[in-house]
C-alpha cells in the first residue's frame, strides 16, 4: 500500500500521473487557487484536478468531498464507488461515510 500524492501546475500532470499510479482509491481534497499560475482559473485547476477520477478504473472507489461544488460537479460521472465526505462531524451525523475536522496549528 501507498499514499501518493499527484500535484500539478501544468495541464496534463494529472492524467499522466494518474497513469503512473493507476489508483485504487483517489481523494480530490479540494479545488482553490493555490495552483492558478499554470492552470489560470478555479474552472481550469478543476478541470485539471478531475482527471484524477476521468483517469481511475471504473471499479475504483473515490472519496467525494461535497463540502466543495468543483469536487462533487468532478465526481459525478464517475462509474464506481463513491464515498461521501464533509469537513465537520455535522457531515457524519448527516449519514456521509467519512468527516473530517481540521484544526489550526500555531
């Protein structure tokens, strides 16, 4: 087992990442604008984030974060298993699989 990460600032890493890693389980955290200088726009960081589920088997399983409108319009068409997330326990008590709290660290 592996935790990978795949980043991205260029168009393209993401598929060609994903390829390499051919992913049983993908996450898509979030879509913000901390990767803007390659990808130009929130739509084209989302574009370019979303190749992670495109590319992954359809008897994968992705982790749906719905806290994030880009995540949830990017897992949509996915075929295989999905796992719902929210970012407070408000998300679990809601029925969702998963959810997560983070806390600020000084």
């Amino acid at each position: 087992m592996a935790v990978v990460e795949l980043g991205t600032n260029q168009p393209g890493e993401i598929q060609r990442l994903t390829e390499i890693a051919d992913p049983d389980i993908g996450i898509i955290t979030s879509v913000a604008a901390a990767h803007l200088e390659g990808l130009n726009s929130l739509a084209g960081v989302a574009r370019e984030k979303g190749a992670l589920y495109r590319g992954m088997r359809p008897n994968g399983t992705i982790v749906v974060n719905l806290d994030d409108p880009w995540v949830r319009k990017s897992a949509a068409r996915f075929p295989g298993r999905k796992i719902t997330a929210r970012q407070t326990r408000l998300g679990a008590r809601a029925g969702h699989g998963v959810c997560a709290a983070w806390t600020a660290r000084s």
